[in-house]
C-alpha cells in the first residue's frame, strides 16, 4: 500500500479504502494520512471513531498486517 499524505488546505482528510474490503463484507477498513499521522476508521460507520497512530507507530505495524 503506498500511501501520500492529504494537503490538509480545507481540513478534510482524502480516506482511501483497504483493497482487501469490499462493500459486501464486514472487513471495511479505510486509511488516511497526514503529516503528523496516520489516522485508520471503519468505512462502515465514517463519523465514528478513529484511531491515529505516528507515521512510525503506523512503519512499525505494516509488516504484522501484511501477513496473512
């Protein structure tokens, strides 16, 4: 997944959904980035919560979600 962050100029994140999620199935994740963070919601429910993580916290986690 190669990810660039959104400019952040009218304060709205660009959320980009999984590829693995489709609008069937129950795994729906959505990723959106920014300078400062890496911000991971559930595509199903937009104006709920949301979880930032450090761009490095987000470098660290990539290898374990990429396993299958």
């Amino acid at each position: 997944m190669t990810l660039k962050p959104s400019d952040g100029a009218d304060g709205k994140l660009e959320w980009i959904k999984s590829s693995y999620s489709s609008d069937d199935g129950p795994s729906c994740v959505e990723v959106a980035t920014a300078p400062t963070a890496i911000h991971v919601r559930d595509s199903k429910v937009p104006h709920g919560p949301c979880l930032s993580l450090a761009p490095a916290t987000w470098t660290t986690f990539l290898p374990y979600a990429s396993k299958r």
